[in-house]
C-alpha cells in the first residue's frame, strides 16, 4: 500500500463530484483528503484526492473515474512526483499562552493568525505529518478545535491544463 494523489480536471457541473467519489464507495476504497477547487481555465476546475491503495487499484479507480461525463482527464502521482501542502487551524484558549506555547509556535513555524478575548487560533502549513504533529502537542494545551484542509497539490512534470482541454 501506497499513498498516491490522483489529479481530476473536469467541467463544473453539479454532481460531479458524488459521481467521482461513488466509484471510491463501490471498491471500499477511503478517502484520505479530498481538495476541489477552480483552475486558471474558466469552468474548469480540478480535484484532488489521496488515497492510500495499491497501484493497481489507483490505475483502475483512474481510468473509471475518466468514463465519467464531464471529467476531461484523470491521472496519479506517488507522492515524489508531486509539490504538496496541506492547511491547518488550532483553537487554543488565550489563558495557555506562555512562554511554553510561544516557543513551540515558533519551533514548528506556525503563527497567530487571530486573537480573540478566549481563544487565538494558529495557522500551520506543512505536510500531514508536521500538522499532526503539532495537533498531538497542542491537545496538552487544552485545544478547542482543530481543521485541516486536504491536500493541495501540483505536479512536478511540465504539464498544464492546457494539454487536456484542447
């Protein structure tokens, strides 16, 4: 098993994405983080998942999910084929900040991206890992809510939207 990135350019339309994950559904495979977003391209818009699966089940989830109507392409990348980030938000109460605090915000490169009179709430981007990671650290400082966006993602090889929508 493998962590893989699969990269969905498609128009947009509504229900797309129910059909997309629907193929997931019926192999039980799981979705680890699901992005979708628009591109440059004006009615297109991209999606992107990971999944953690052997590669044959990534090349079939594939070419099922380029049979669906209105996917103009679908392709995968292992993960040293891609640039990844993924987003994280922490709600910690504004009484646990000191001096300890302070210093594991600036150990892990996070900051403070609002403060309110109960809570500030931290920003990390990073890759899972490093966003776990300080999850795990700061539910000893009495978290109050936590998110993390899927991951965001391009690839590495020079490819554009542009040589799948001609």
């Amino acid at each position: 098993m493998k962590r893989y990135t699969i990269f969905v350019i498609t128009e947009n339309f509504i229900g797309i994405l129910n059909r997309i994950t629907i193929i997931f559904t019926r192999r039980g495979i799981n979705i680890d983080a699901l992005t979708a977003s628009e591109s440059r391209v004006d009615g297109i818009h991209r999606i992107t998942i990971e999944v953690t699966t052997s590669e044959d089940m990534v090349i079939q989830l594939v070419n099922q999910i380029e049979k669906v109507i209105d996917v103009i392409k679908a392709f995968y990348h292992e993960d040293e084929g891609v640039v990844y980030q993924e987003i994280a938000l922490y709600k910690i109460p504004v009484t646990r900040l000191d001096g300890g605090l302070e210093k594991v915000i600036r150990q892990h490169n996070a900051k403070i991206i609002a403060a309110e009179p109960q809570f500030v709430v931290l920003e990390l981007t990073g890759h899972k890992e490093q966003t776990q990671e300080l999850l795990e650290i700061l539910k000893g400082y009495g978290l109050l809510e936590f998110a993390r966006s899927g991951r965001v993602a391009v690839a590495k090889r020079m490819v554009t939207i542009d040589d799948f929508i001609k």
